[in-house]
C-alpha cells in the first residue's frame, strides 16, 4: 500500500492549478496593519485562527439583542474591474452592512469579510482591505477576521467579490421599527450623492456600452470620468443615525436604508400596515448622474424610483418636535440632510410627489 509521502517533489503544483499558497500568506501579511487598526474593546486576539474572538460588555448591556446582517458590493465591481481601481469598494461593503443594522438602532460591534478573486493580487487585497478598514474605524466597528479565497479557473484572473457580515448589539426594548412610526411623524432624508452600491446592472446597461465610455465625461458638464463617478464611495450613516439616537432616545421611532428595491421598495419596511409615508421628491437634491441614466436609457420615473435611491441614501422618522435637533445633529456629523416629508394615515405604501 502506498503512502503520500512515497511520491517524490517535482509534479504539479497547487499554484499551477491557480491557487498561489505563498501569495495567500503575502496578503495576509500586507492586510494585518489594517485589521489591527480595527481593534475595539471586546475584541481578543488577532487574526490568524480559525475564528474571531469577540467578548460583549454585560455592564453596558443588561439585556443585549445581537442583531446581524450580511450583504456584497454587487456588480459595482465590475466598474472597479474595468477602472483597475479598488480603494472605494470597501467602503461600499461597510455602508450595507452597518447601515442595515443602524435602521434597527444597533450599535455595530464586528465585521467579517469574505473576498474572492480569480488570481491573488496582495496589493489590490490590501487596497480592498484598507477601505474596509477605513469604513470600520469610522463605525467603531472591530474587523475581526475574514476569508480569502483564490478560484483559479472559475473566474477571469482579475475578477474579484466581496461580501460580508456584520454583527451588532441593541438592548432589549430600544429597537427601532415600524410599530413605533405614528401618524404626524416627520420624515427627514439623508443625502446620497452617487448611486451607493445599488441598480449598477441597470446602470452599466445605459451607461456603459463601451468601456472607453468610463474615460469620458459622467455627463455633459461634468469634472469626473464616468467610471470616477460610479465609483463614488456609499456614504456611511450609521454614526449621525446613532448619535440622533443617543440625543433623542424615543422620539426617534424608524429608519429605512434606501439599498436594493430603491425609494418603493425600502421606505416601506419602515411602516405599519396603517400608514404612509408621503415624500416631496423636490426636497432633496438628486444628483445628475440619475438624470443620465434616465436620459440615456428612457427609464421611467416609476423605474427610477423602484431600483435607485435618487439622492436619499437613507429615512428617518421621528417626531415633529425633534426634526430640527435632528438635522443639526446630521449636519454636524456631516451628512446633508432635510425634511422630505411626513406620515399619515393609509396603507402602507410611499407616496412621492
């Protein structure tokens, strides 16, 4: 009977297959000044194991709620792809992920990522990395760990995904959602400039029938390159939505993140089945690259609406009273933001006008 080590050295090799081992170890060695800049308290050891090590402060939290959610980049990628350009991407994984958990009024506590990619390039995993990173130094949000995986002969050598999860902690009773939203409540909306990381397959249909066309001119007038702006960076609000939390406590009763489904399909998840939310689409600014796409694709308002968010990243509802401390508290986290509008007795559904 043989063994595996009666072979002799010399045959093919794990590399030539299209998985590099000693290229996996480089990038983890570029990547861990980045996690570490990460570390949070609650946070032990480092990465390396086969699973990240979270401790969860029972003197802050009596009753804590885990809340947690998981989500990619999409195929915004592929605009960093043609663009060879990948210092935003991350930036995008850590706006979904963070920002569905703020609209539950979760405190983010951990992030794991998960990065597949055709060939392993260190420097363009450590580009991706880094905007991970940044993404989680702003939210207070510890990088715990994460997975690199090499699919050589299953994507294209400069194919790269990413994706993740989060995970985050409320305490019990202090959860935000549909069944607090009253009749009356104002609706104030924070400002999206760029397409965030949503309807891009729409998106490079109308806009990108050539890749020379991410080289040209956004739109007539414009400073940046098309590919520059389908790569603007999704704005991050979980740190202006937790601090409106922290200031206003019950006044502050839902909030929508404005993500796949666009304006109809999110504000929604934000209602009882009894109310509406009516939103003035002349409120808040909607960025020309929107225009384009409608121009470009003769895509309908309805269209428009159903798959992008047009200029409102995110909803937040509260009481009439507490919109002015609001905005100023958005404003001096730097987030625009204003009233788009007001909710009132009906079925559930958005009203734009």
């Amino acid at each position: 009977m043989s063994r595996l080590l009666d072979v002799s050295p010399g045959g093919l090799t794990y590399a030539q297959a299209g998985v590099d081992i000693a290229a996996g170890d480089e990038a983890v060695e570029h990547i861990k000044q980045s996690v570490r800049s990460t570390n949070r308290p609650g946070v032990l050891g480092g990465i390396g194991g086969f699973g990240g090590l979270f401790q969860l402060d029972l003197n802050r939290y009596k009753q804590p709620v885990l809340v947690a959610s998981t989500d990619g980049v999409g195929t915004k990628l592929e605009i960093a792809r043609q663009m060879n350009r990948y210092d935003t991407i991350g930036l995008d994984l850590v706006a979904m992920l963070v920002d569905d958990l703020a609209c539950v009024g979760a405190e983010p506590l951990f992030l794991l990522d998960y990065v597949a990619v055709g060939k392993l390039d260190p420097s363009k995993l450590e580009e991706i990395v880094a905007g991970i990173a940044e993404g989680c130094r702003m939210t207070n949000t510890a990088l715990l760990g994460g997975e690199t995986a090499e699919h050589g002969g299953v994507l294209r050598h400069d194919d790269v995904d990413v994706a993740g999860f989060v995970v985050g902690v409320i305490e019990k009773g202090h959860e935000l959602g549909a069944e607090r939203v009253k009749a009356g409540d104002v609706i104030i909306g924070f400002s999206s400039p760029g397409l965030r990381s949503n309807g891009y397959s729409l998106a490079r249909r109308v806009l990108v029938e050539k890749e020379e066309r991410l080289f040209e001119p956004a739109f007539e007038g414009s400073e940046r390159v098309l590919g520059e702006e389908l790569l603007l960076p999704s704005v991050i609000y979980t740190p202006a939505i937790l601090a409106v939390q922290h200031a206003l406590r019950d006044a502050l009763h839902a909030v929508a993140h404005i993500t796949g489904g666009g304006i109809v399909g999110n504000v929604p998840r934000a209602l009882p089945k009894n109310l509406d939310a009516h939103i003035e689409m002349a409120s808040f600014l909607t960025p020309e690259i929107f225009f384009e796409i409608q121009r470009r694709g003769n895509v309908s308002a309805d269209e428009m609406v159903r798959v992008f968010n047009c200029g409102l990243g995110m909803t937040v509802f509260l009481e009439k009273d507490a919109a002015s401390e609001a905005l100023d508290i958005a404003s001096k986290a730097g987030i625009v933001a204003t009233v788009v509008g007001e909710v009132r007795e009906g079925s559930g559904t958005v009203m734009l006008w």
